[in-house]
C-alpha cells in the first residue's frame, strides 16, 4: 500500500489537538446542576438523536451523526449547508441547490446529479431504482438529524456502494411537540417561510411541516422557487408495536446559467453562460413519495422492521447538449418506483459470548419513460428518442457482531446483490434502429471489522470491505456493457472524548476496479468506460471542545471546530490516463468555526472554508481550479423560549472563486468553460417563534 503523505494543512491539526487537551484540562472542572430525569415515550419506528449516536458507537467505521440544530442555526439550504462540518463529505452548490455530493471521490465521473451514495429519509430510500438520485427534496428545516455512514458501514441499509449511506430523520411527534413559523430573507431576493408542528395525542403521534423558497440566485439566470411539504403519522398499537406513514412532496424549479471559464469567472462570477440562458436551460420536477414502516419487538427484545414505499417523480428539463438533428435537447422523463425493505435485529449468545445479528433485505422496481425532445427555449419541437428505462435491485444482506470481551468486538457482513437494467426503446421503425438493450449485474461483498473500547470514552476501530455499484442508465448505452464498479478498502480510526475534547479520526485505502470514467471513443465522442486500476486514500478528521470559560462574563464559553478531509484519488497505470489524478474535488477541505456562547442568549460564530491547492478540471491534468479562503460570520439571540433571531453572513471578503468544476478528458493547458463560481459576499436573516 502506498504510504499517504500528510499534506501541508495537515501540519496543523497535531499541534491543535494537543493544545486543546491542554485547554480541556483546564477548564474540565465544570459545577454541576441537578439533573431531573422523566420517562419519556419514544417512538418506537423512527430513532432520536440520543438512540443514532449511540448506534453510531457500534459501527467499526467512519460514521456520524449531525444534529438538525447545528445548522438550523442559520440559512440552511442545501446539502453543504447540512453536511459541510462532516469530515470526508464533500458537497458544493453548482448553482443554488443543485449540487456537487461525493464521499471518499464517489461519482467524480458524475458532475451532475449523483450517483454512488445511498440517499435514504427514516431509513427509506431516496435513490431511484437504478442508483441515481437527486436532493432538493431534503428541506433541511424539516429534519432532526443526518446520519451519514462512509462506505461499507452503511450495511444496515443495504449499501454496498464505495460512498456509503446518509439517512435524513425526520422528527415525530415525540421529539417536536411544538409548533414553530420561521421566515428568513437575504441577499439575492431570497425569502423562505415555513411552518412545522407536531405532538402526541393519545396512541397516535405527528409530524408536519410545509415551507416554500423563492431567490433570484447569486448569478444571472439562476432563480428557484420550491415547496416541500414533509409529513408523517405514527400509530402505536402496542407498547411493542407501531406503524408509521410518510408522505413527502416537493415541487422544484430551477434555472441553469451553465459553467463559465475561469477568466469570464474571474471577470464577472455573477454573469451566466451565454449559452445556457439563450436556451433557457432549466431543472424542474415534481415529486411526490409515500411510505409506510411498522416496528415490532417481541418479548424476548428482537426487533422487526418492514415496509414499502412507491415513488411518483417527473422531469422537465431543457438542456445545451445536441440531439441527433443537432437541436437543443430536452429531457421529459416520468419515473414511478416501488420498493420493499425490512430487517430483524437480534441478541442471542455464541460459544457462550454475546451474539448480535442483523439479516435484511430490499427491494426496489422502477420504471422511467425518458423522452428526448428537440427545443426551441423550452418549447419541445420534435421527439428525438423514447425509451422505457427498468430497473430492478434485490440486496439481501446480514451482519454478525460477536462481543469476545466487555471493550472487544468482531464484526462481519456479507451482501448480495442482484441487478438489472433494460431499456426498451419505443420509436422503432424504419429509419430507426432498435437502441434495447438489457444488462445484469450480481455479487457478494463481504466485510471484517474490529470495534475495542481502549478506554471508557475511546473507541479504535477497524475494517476490511468490498464494494459493488452497477452503472445507472446514464453510464450505459445500447453499444456499451459496462462491467459494474468495485472496490476494497481499508480502514482504521478512532473516535472518543477526553477532557471535553471529541474526535473521530479515519484514514483509509481503496483499490478500485472498473471505475467509471470518461475515455474518448475512436469517433472523438467522450463516454463513461471502466478504468482498470484506481486508488482512492484519504485521512478524515472531525474535531470539537471547548477553547476557554467565563472569558468575557461569567458563565459564557467559547467552542472550536474542525473538519479536515484530504482525499487523493489517482489512476494507477492506466494504459491513458497513466498515474494521473482523477478530477473534480479538490484533495484538502478545511473547514473551522468558533462559537462564542454568552448565558443572556447570544452566540457568534465566526467560521472559514479553505482550500489550499486547486484541483484538475481534465483527466490530462492540464488546467486547474485556484486554491481560495472564506471568511464568515453568523450570530443568533435567542430571546425567550419562544423567540429566536438569526444573522448568517458567508464569503464577507466578497472572494471570487469556483465552488465546484465540470469534468473534461482534455483541455490542452487551455482554459476551458467548466467553473462553477461560488456564491459572492451575501447576508440573510431569520426570525424564529415557537409555542
């Protein structure tokens, strides 16, 4: 294994740590209140923040879990918005809330929508049938926490894939038994409202929540308008039995003003791309999800968990690329998915140890009319292509953690995974050839893994996994078998608290086969084909503690965070591409904030997002991205129980820099139209009232 050199922004994190231990030492000796504690009921299908944390405890792997109030703190919108303190989580906007999302360089052949994660809300998946999926919506406002599982800890879920999981909880009626209005507004004519309310009445319990955001958006030709409405009723027919239903709804639009050179971005990052807005390119759908999940335990304490969700979703979506004629091309899809999921959680004993099990399964069956229309600035002027996508998944997976002694555990998987996809295409005829086609993808992945407690509040963990990820309809093509995307890593870390100072620290390998990347075709047409070898290794760090006590009043604090994530992910020997990188986020990510908490209610928070080297746009490695440094600052005053305002200022240095990039094979050292700029200086403020 090639040894990973620490970069230079790692230098610092050494140096930090050690100096907030000492810090912690200092101000560990804390007054201690009363503490009343109540029974309180739970629901019992759907986990709080306290049960996922300590779940979280049980993993052998890179996991966390990110309260809903760490960034309802501020304007929370997208998914950077949510995950951006998650170290080995890389998510930027493209513009508004359609996003870059990668962990541990999954999908950087991807540089639209996403693939190679396992999006799921309460445990439900969030992906379509064939492993692509979107987020907008996710309202952030309306969830309790995230719980993001890297790679081959995901298993709980079914998640094989080199990404892992991240699961958006939804609250109940027990973990919200209030009503709240929130309104906030900034720069760029953005403006939200939202209303969320639940509670518990009798053995049934509830949660709603409906919002709506309009904004012009940063950069010409880049307005929004969404609403999401988020629901779920629970009904708990026994102290051991309950089921619960979910509805979400979202109606999403939104313009795209396309990349720019990195000179036209330097010039004006707020301009759009000429092309994009005179075609009057756009990505609007309207999705509708339902879902039920019934929890039972037994008498003797094993848990079951089962359900099904159907999933009504349609596209409209303008575009630049060519049709066949050479027209503009507009995707109009309608995707309907069905699925089926559920788990048995035991505790028994073997060889006389303590014995835990989990063996799950799901199912999932979707179908997609993709349509491809030629357009004249949205208007559909002539069919160019009509398909039939089908896909279908069944993974059945199973998990066994035996505890040899009181602080040690052995963990092992295994899951199988069987796929397929056809595309039955509709215009066949003469002059039209038939474009069907049919592919099928099957595997085991198993995984090892260690869990010892080398201490009351420290955790060494380590595993070995496989990874599998067939292509989605976007990777294949009538001409065009790909092989499906596999992987081993290697991973170690640990995760604790000492002295108020917590961590959790990874660093891991992974040798990839049959990488999907893009490789020119004889005919000069680029295509997603399979690497042979690549190597994605990585070092994570998330950090947090106290910095000092009472520094300017009595009972006041002021706290640290760090989130640290380097990623190298390179080619190895590849008969093209050579030992090159593989483009499309940058290998450091520093992200810091303090947060100063004065006992009257208010808080500040400066923070920064720093990016030390610039990274390729093209698999040749001849044109870069420039390193940048963002400064911002958010306060809020928390009135009385009811009130709460909020200030959320980010980039105040007006900073002009690409958040994200496009992907190409070859630039040629030439500057190239594929940057994203990122959002300029920008401030928005919120009101919050409660009952």
């Amino acid at each position: 294994m090639m040894p990973i050199r620490p970069p230079h922004a790692l230098r610092l994190v050494p140096a930090a740590l050690l100096f907030a231990l000492a810090q912690g030492h200092v101000h560990a000796q804390a007054n201690l209140a009363d503490v009343e504690v109540k029974a309180q009921r739970e629901a019992l299908s759907a986990a709080n923040v306290r049960v996922a944390t300590e779940k979280l405890e049980q993993i052998p792997g890179g996991a966390a879990v990110v309260d809903a109030k760490t960034f309802e703190a501020g304007k929370a919108v997208t998914i950077k918005d949510m995950l951006d303190f998650t170290p080995g989580v890389f998510s930027q906007s493209r513009v508004n809330e359609e996003s870059r999302l990668s962990i541990r360089g999954s999908g950087l052949s991807r540089t639209f929508h996403m693939r190679g994660i396992r999006l799921l809300q309460d445990g439900i998946p969030i992906n379509l049938a064939d492993g692509g999926s979107d987020f907008q919506d996710i309202d952030p406002l309306a969830l309790q926490h995230v719980e993001v599982y890297k790679g081959a800890n995901a298993l709980q879920y079914g998640a094989a894939s080199l990404g892992g999981a991240i699961n958006f909880v939804t609250p109940t009626g027990y973990t919200t038994p209030n009503s709240v209005v929130r309104v906030d507004a900034g720069s760029n004519e953005f403006a939200r409202a939202q209303f969320k309310t639940g509670d518990v009445v009798g053995d049934w319990d509830y949660f709603a929540s409906i919002s709506q955001l309009r904004s012009d958006g940063f950069r010409q030709f880049s307005g929004q308008k969404n609403s999401r409405l988020n629901a779920n009723v629970g009904l708990k027919i026994s102290p051991q039995l309950e089921t619960r239903f979910y509805l979400i709804h979202g109606d999403m639009n939104q313009e795209l003003p396309g990349n720019l050179t990195k000179a036209q971005m330097q010039a004006d990052p707020a301009q759009a791309n000429t092309t994009s807005s005179s075609n009057n390119s756009q990505r609007d759908f309207l999705i509708t999800r339902v879902a039920n999940k019934t929890t039972w335990i037994s008498a003797n304490g094993t848990e079951y968990n089962f359900g099904l969700y159907a999933v009504n979703k349609n596209l409209y979506h303008p575009l630049t690329f060519p049709t066949s004629s050479g027209q503009r091309a507009l995707i109009d899809q309608q995707n309907r998915d069905i699925g089926l999921f559920g788990n048995r959680i035991a505790q028994g004993e073997l060889f006389g140890y303590r014995h835990d099990t989990t063996v799950g399964y799901n199912y999932v069956k979707g179908v997609t009319e993709n349509r491809t229309f030629d357009h004249t600035r949205g208007i559909r002027t002539r069919l160019d292509a009509y398909d039939d996508q089908k896909a279908r998944n069944i993974e059945l997976y199973g998990e066994s953690r035996l505890h040899t002694t009181d602080t040690f555990q052995l963990i092992s998987g295994l899951q199988w995974t069987h796929s397929k996809r056809t595309s039955d295409d509709q215009i066949v005829g003469p002059g039209n050839g038939d474009a069907s086609y049919e592919r099928r993808y099957a595997q085991f992945s198993p995984k090892v893994g260690v869990l010892w407690k080398a201490a009351e509040n420290v955790q060494i963990y380590s595993n070995l996994s496989r990874a599998f990820e067939p292509p989605t309809f976007s990777e294949t093509s009538p001409v065009r078998a790909l092989e499906a995307q596999e992987s081993t890593t290697f991973e170690v870390g640990s995760r604790g608290n000492l002295n108020d100072i917590r961590w959790d620290i990874s660093v891991y390998n992974s040798r990839l086969n049959n990488e999907f990347v893009t490789y020119q075709l004889p005919a000069m047409q680029p295509a997603i084909l399979n690497a042979d070898n690549t190597r994605h290794q990585g070092v994570e760090i998330g950090l947090t503690g106290p910095f000092a006590k009472n520094a300017l009043s009595q009972g006041d604090k002021l706290d640290w965070t760090l989130a640290y994530t380097f990623g190298r992910f390179r080619f190895d020997n590849d008969s093209v591409y050579g030992n090159a990188a593989i483009p499309g986020i940058p290998e450091e990510y520093v992200r810091a904030k303090l947060d100063y908490t004065h006992p009257k209610g208010w808080t500040v928070s400066p923070n920064l997002e720093y990016v030390p080297q610039g990274y390729f746009v093209d698999l040749r490695n001849t044109f870069a991205s420039d390193p940048y440094l963002l400064v911002g600052l958010s306060a809020s005053y928390k009135a009385s129980e009811t009130l709460r305002f909020f200030v959320d200022g980010r980039n105040l240095t007006d900073k002009n820099y690409a958040a994200t990039t496009g992907v190409v094979i070859n630039a040629g050292g030439a500057d190239v139209a594929q940057f994203a700029p990122g959002e300029g200086r920008s401030v928005f403020a919120g009101v919050e009232v409660k009952w």
